[in-house]
C-alpha cells in the first residue's frame, strides 16, 4: 500500500512541477497557465463521483466495475504503447537467438 500512495504523490509531484513548463511552450499567458492547473482537480472532483455512481448502477456478466477495467484498459493502454513505439522505445522486446 505504501508503494501505491508514493506513485501517486510522486507522479502528482511530477505533473505539478512540469506541467507549467510545458504550458509555457504553448502560451506565455500566466493567467491560462493557472487556470489549466486548476482545471485538473476540479475535474477529478467532479469526475471521480460520476463515475463512481455509474461503476455502482452498473451490472454485466463480468461484474460491476470489471465491466469499466475491461473497457478502459485498452483506451488507455493502446495509445500509450503506440506512443512508447513512435518515441523508439520497444514495448515488446523481439528475442533474438544468442549464437554461441
């Protein structure tokens, strides 16, 4: 349990921290710099409970919120090892056969 509450607040720590910087690339604007930052929570607020209702009213063969894993896993899986692969990175790694 600890080690999932350290990669939360890390990557909270890492998004808090570069997000600004990143925004500056784009707009030099401080005012739009604050108010995507405080966009984010807001939405997580919000966010968070809608779904938490919907996961609780909805039932499928596989389960309540399993039914949710299942769907979003790939949405969110798929760009993101696309992305790893377009940057040069391999996801899969290919064996090659060691020649001895």
């Amino acid at each position: 349990m600890t080690t999932f509450w350290f990669g939360v607040h890390f990557a909270e720590a890492v998004s808090v921290n570069l997000l600004p910087l990143t925004l500056y690339l784009f707009t030099e604007n401080a005012f739009y710099i604050g108010l995507i930052l405080a966009i984010n929570p807001m939405f997580g607020f919000v966010a968070q409970p809608v779904v938490g209702v919907l996961s609780d009213r909805t039932w499928t063969r596989v389960g309540r919120r399993a039914f949710y894993l299942i769907v979003a896993a790939p949405q969110q899986g798929g760009p993101r090892a696309w992305e790893k692969g377009r940057a040069g990175g391999n996801i899969i790694k290919e064996r090659t056969p060691r020649a001895e």
